[in-house]
C-alpha cells in the first residue's frame, strides 16, 4: 500500500483544527487534570490504569499484547498495569477460548463501576464546560469528531488496520 503525497501547503483550517486538537490533548492529559477526574470519581487509578480499564471496557476481554498494540505501549508496561489492577480487584485473568494456555484481561464487578465512575465524572465536567452550547452545537461537534476520527483511521498509514465492523456510534 503506498502512501499519497501529502499536499504542498497546509490550509490555514487544517492548522487551526491540529492547534486546536493539540490544546485538547494537552489539557486533558495533564497530571492535575487526571487528579482532579479521580477526585471527582472516587476511583484512586493513575493514567496508565484508566488507559487500560477505557480499552479493556471497550473490547472486552483482550489478551495482554492485544492491549499493548492498542494502546501503543510495551508489552511489559500492559503486564505491570494489569498486575496492580489484578490485586486492586479490577481485572482478572480469563482463559483465551482460541488458545487455552494464552489469557486474556477481563474486568471485573469492581473495574467496571470504577470505570463506569470516571467516564460519568469526565461526561460532567465537560457538561459544565459545555453548557452554554445550543443542542444543535453539540450535536455537530459530536457527529464531525467521529467523521474526524473514521477519516484518520481510514487514512493511518503506521498502524494495522482497526476491525472495521464494529459500530462507530455516529450521532
């Protein structure tokens, strides 16, 4: 597969929406912002644990280097992860049906309200933050960020190809 060139010059649009997306990736992984989301949770999970409980959640259950890929980490930091969230009684370790001597993570009870409880307090804090927009502002923003999203997968030259016929959840 080769990769199109990419254009001559930026547009002023597109420099302004990666601006815009690298300002979101910077507030959002701040250390004071993560403490103030498992504050507002009640979930005492540093960022690497709520990474891995968000991808697990999502595709339930995954062996350990499945997580890893996903997550664009090595595999050794998915296995220390999983061990803490082992002993915290957030994950378990579940015999892989395809391959009975391989595991895969799967969450628990504990890990899926823990979860469960981050999403709700990041879904009210941006609620707040959100709150002055018209219904139908929120409703574009929602429906071309996962036009945005689709575009970017569809266009990701480094990385495997994503399974395809899971639902994307356009608004």
């Amino acid at each position: 597969m080769s990769t199109p060139p990419l254009p001559d010059a930026p547009s002023p649009e597109v420099i302004e929406i990666e601006r815009a997306l690298t300002r979101i990736t910077y507030l959002s992984t701040r250390a004071r912002q993560h403490d103030r989301l498992m504050a507002l949770a009640g979930v005492p999970l540093d960022r690497a644990a709520v990474a891995l409980l968000r991808q697990v959640a999502d595709s339930e259950p995954l062996r350990p280097g499945e997580l890893a890929a996903r997550l664009g980490v090595e595999a050794s930091h998915v296995t220390r992860t999983v061990q803490q969230l082992q002993k915290s009684g957030y994950v378990t370790r579940v015999p892989d049906p395809d391959d009975r001597r391989a595991q895969r993570i799967e969450l628990t009870d504990a890990g899926r309200q823990a979860i469960a409880k981050v999403r709700e307090a990041g879904v009210r804090g941006m609620q707040m933050a959100l709150s002055d927009w018209p219904a139908e502002e929120l409703r574009q923003l929602a429906t071309l960020f996962h036009r945005m999203v689709d575009d970017f997968l569809a266009h990701a030259v480094d990385e495997e190809p994503e399974d395809r016929s899971a639902p994307v959840g356009r608004a």
